[in-house]
C-alpha cells in the first residue's frame, strides 16, 4: 500500500517551489468523468487543437480513462492527453490530442503525461499519433519521447488534404515502436 502525504503551503511557498523546480507541484493522474468540462475548456483555449463538444470529454473521460490522463496543479486540471487503444493493433496506444494550459507549459508536462499513458496502457509496446507538419512542438515532444523510452520514430502521410480538405494541413502518422534488429 502506498501513502501520499500532503503538505499544505502557503501561496508564496508554493510561488518559490514553482519557481525553483517548474512542474513539481503537477500531479499526473486519470481522468473522471467531471474533468471532461475542463479538458473541453483548455482544447478551446489553445486556439489551436479540433475542440470537440463537452459531451465529446465527458465521454472520453468515462471510455477510455485507461488510457487518458490529466494534470492537475492545486486540484486544476491543467493539462490532459487523450488516448485509445488501437482495436486493429491491441499493442498500439493511438494519442488522439495533448494540451497544456499556458500557465503550465515549459514545465516537462506533456511528456510526463506521455510517458504515464504509455505506462498506463494495457500491454502497449508502441505508439501512434497524427501531427500536422507545421507542429513542430508536438514534433518535439513525440520525438523526445521516443527517445526517452528508447523507441524508434517514423512518419508516413496518412490522411492528405484529398480527405482533409484543402483546408486543413495533411496529418502525419507518427509511429513510435521498438526497432527492428536483425
């Protein structure tokens, strides 16, 4: 059994901790279903990720709670990365979105969640997720997870702008797998 301990400190304290060590006072954990309205505002709020309705989190945060996770600051969500198992390849974690509020980026968030769904996901070995070639921060953050787990990275076009719409940039298929040998 393990014990968490909680330490109340005062708001100047908990100002110091943040600026000494940026993210520390971030706990990682899974979603409930009651985090989806916050995940719903911080996906608005990034002005830049496919915000899908409430009931979209909500769902999401009661379906695939395995494989999701938030970060939370002081009770606040603050983050999230949503994520499913592939049916098609059960070993295969598919990231469908990754958000960090404004007041939590720089701190190593995303990739603590990362490596916490991986973690987390039932018999995964690999993982897999659509980027826009102009994104190049979750480029970043996907290679160095790749790296940090001591994965291969690789990307194909999946969906180009025939399916898109000339709209919208074609979404790379990135693959994070062990590496071949032999």
């Amino acid at each position: 059994m393990r014990l968490l301990v909680s330490v109340d400190m005062t708001a100047p304290e908990k100002a110091e901790r943040r600026k000494a060590d940026p993210g520390s006072d971030i706990v990682i954990g899974s979603p409930s279903v009651a985090d989806g309205v916050r995940m719903w505002e911080l996906a608005v709020a990034s002005g830049v990720l496919d915000a899908k309705p409430r009931y979209a989190y909500a769902l999401w945060c009661r379906d695939f709670a395995q494989t999701s996770v938030v970060a939370r600051r002081d009770g606040d969500v603050v983050g999230y990365v949503t994520g499913y198992m592939r049916p098609e390849a059960p070993t295969t974690v598919f990231v469908w979105q990754v958000c960090v509020s404004s007041a939590a980026q720089g701190a190593g968030v995303g990739g603590r969640m990362l490596d916490a769904v991986f973690a987390a996901a039932p018999g995964a070995d690999r993982m897999e997720t659509t980027i826009t070639p102009d994104n190049e921060s979750s480029i970043a953050l996907f290679t160095a997870f790749a790296k940090r787990q001591g994965l291969t990275i690789d990307n194909t076009e999946l969906f180009g702008r025939d399916l898109l719409g000339d709209e919208h940039e074609p979404e790379f298929l990135y693959s994070i797998r062990p590496a071949i040998k032999g």
